[in-house]
C-alpha cells in the first residue's frame, strides 16, 4: 500500500486541550481507506438546516405544499443549497422531504423574517390528508463532524471551503465522535426527553399542529450513498453487495427503532427538483444521544453493512480500478436551544412526534 500524508479530522483551529478520551485503539495502524472532511471558513461558526417534509397517502394530491416549499426555496435570500429526496414511511405514507442548508446565517435570517411564520403550512387545511412538518437546527461548527470516501461534496459539505486531504480519524468504532470538536471536553450525553409543548397528553396528532420541545445533546446523521458517477461494473456490486444490506439495516432500525434509541429513521431516495430519482440515496436518522447510534453501530447488522463497503473498496484497490461510489455522512450532536419541531396534520410516528407518542 502507497504511504499516505493523514491529517486529523479536526481543524487545527479547533482543537483544543484534550479532556475526553480517545477511541482510537492503541493498536490501530491507520485506516484502510480514504476518508475526507468538509473544511469551513474560520469565520463560519454555525450552519442553519432544516428538513421540511410532506406527508401523504398515495391518493392524496400533494402539489400544492410542493410547490409552496419550492416557491420558499427559489425566493430571496434561499437556501445555499438543497435536496429533494422521498420515502413511503411504515405507515404507509408517502413522503417528500426538501432539506435546506445555509452557512450564512444573516443570510437564513432575512430569508426567515421575509415570510410569515405559517408560511409552511399556510393554505393547508387540518382536515386535509396532506401534513407538512418542520425540523430545523443551528448547528455550531463545533457540534458536528463529516466523512466521505471521496473528496466530492455531498449535504452540507456543498457550501463548505474545501474538503480535507485523506485524515487519520476513521475506520475504528468510536471515531465519530473523535471528530466532533466538541467532544474532545464534553462528554455528549443526552439530558431529558422530549416533550409536548404548550399542551397537554394529546390521542392523536393529526388535525392539528404539533410542536415538540427537544432534549439536550440529540443526534442527528444524515448517511448518504452516491452512485451516479460510477461505471456499469460498480453499480453492479453496489446494488448487488453494498444495497441489499443495506437495506435489511435500514429496515431492522426501523423495526425495533425503540430499542436502539432511535426516535426516526427516514431512508430516501434523492430526487432532483421535479422528483426524478438520480443515483443518490441518504438515510436522515434522529437518536436520543451519540452514544445509542454508537451502541447500534456495533451491532451485528452494522457491522455487516460496514464490512460490504469496506470490501468494496478493498476489492477496487486490488484490481487497479479507481472507486467512483461515494459514501458519506454528516452527523451532528445538538443541544436543546439549537433544535425545533413542528408538525401539522401528520401522523403520531412522524419524526420526534415518534418519542412522545407511545
């Protein structure tokens, strides 16, 4: 194997003293594979994200909604960047998700106090069968962290600087949360649960909007697949090897979503802005805390799902074939203040509405 220059996946600027441990086990001799971060600007401290969903049945017409989060989308003042992606949910309901990202946050503010509050839902009947939901997030550069196999951008990492050279930090469990700046002093565990807001115990959350109040050091991943750029023979091993088990995964989370932690599991197709599937997917996975996703990425399926990958690319190396498949996550631990939910007219296991109905 050629000798690599690895660098660490944290910024020099932000690495600080540290007081938590590492995971890097003493016997680890560097990864295997390549693995990139994104790099903002110093004077970048917080991107702005948010996942705006619509959820329907089949039968629904849903045209209206899309073309309202559209219309929010192109006007001044809009997203940096964007991505459409759809799912069918346990229930049955189809879901399209719009997930906006901007790391100028003046920016995001004049774009929010340019539309009323109810712009989202605004127009929309609560005895419709069409919901719309919000879940938005100021994530400090400081409470999150990237890894891609290939230094082409993906999620937020598109409005970033620049991506990384290939870093040291990866392929060993635990090396997540050895990226995340704010873990090397803080130990990231969750604090609370979430909880209605302004109501009491409701038996249903459709016909009405709903909103959330979050609990301290929530994790989000967003864990993306991109397979547009690759030749025949790689999206063959994709859909043969890597997708199958990787969808099992998916399917198991969101079967026993409770006794991982898991609060909600959206796997997704990525679409462009008229709904066309392209040769992307991305799964958007919320958890009580780091250290639950860390518990489930050591379970058996995990592991098999990490095994494919990494056998795929391991595999490339040895036949001289350069990998076009990227995958990728963006994951991010989030305090109380920095977290919102909104949900109206959807169904009672819709994101965090998942925590607070039983």
């Amino acid at each position: 194997m050629k000798q690599r220059c690895l660098e660490p996946a944290i910024p020099r600027y932000l690495q600080v003293k540290r007081t938590q441990p590492l995971h890097q086990p003493s016997c680890f001799k560097g990864p295997q594979q390549a693995s990139h971060s994104a790099r903002f600007p110093e004077a970048v401290k917080s991107i702005i994200t948010m996942d705006l969903g619509i959820q329907f049945m089949p039968s629904s017409d849903s045209t209206f909604v899309i073309s309202l989060i559209r219309g929010a989308i192109k006007s001044p003042f809009g997203p940096q960047h964007h991505v459409r992606s759809s799912f069918t949910d346990s229930n049955g309901y189809e879901n399209i998700v719009f997930t906006l990202y901007w790391s100028d946050t003046s920016l995001y503010q004049k774009w929010e106090d340019s539309m009323p509050a109810d712009w989202w839902h605004r127009g929309l009947s609560l005895d419709s069968s069409v919901g719309v939901f919000k879940e938005f997030y100021v994530v400090p550069i400081t409470d999150t962290e990237t890894t891609f196999a290939l230094p082409v951008p993906e999620g937020y990492s598109v409005i970033a600087a620049a991506m990384s050279n290939e870093t040291d930090t990866h392929e060993y469990w635990g090396s997540s949360r050895d990226r995340i700046p704010r873990a090397q002093t803080e130990s990231l565990e969750s604090c609370g649960w979430p909880e209605l807001e302004g109501c009491g115990p409701l038996a249903d959350s459709r016909g009405r909007l709903v909103m959330v109040h979050p609990h301290q050091n929530m994790c989000l991943i967003r864990s993306g697949q991109v397979w547009d750029q690759s030749d025949e023979k790689e999206v063959a091993s994709y859909y043969t090897e890597i997708k199958p088990t990787l969808d099992s995964g998916m399917e198991e989370l969101v079967a026993n979503k409770r006794r991982f932690g898991c609060f909600s599991n959206r796997y997704l197709r990525v679409e462009d802005d008229e709904g066309k599937p392209i040769g992307k997917s991305w799964s958007i996975s919320s958890w009580e805390s780091l250290g639950h996703l860390e518990k489930w990425a050591v379970t058996p399926k995990h592991k098999q799902i990490f095994g494919t990958q990494i056998n795929h690319f391991t595999r490339m190396d040895k036949e001289g074939v350069e990998p076009h498949l990227n995958l990728w996550h963006e994951l991010m631990v989030l305090r109380k203040a920095d977290q919102s939910f909104a949900y109206f007219n959807c169904h009672n296991q819709t994101g965090m509405l998942s925590a607070v109905f039983h």
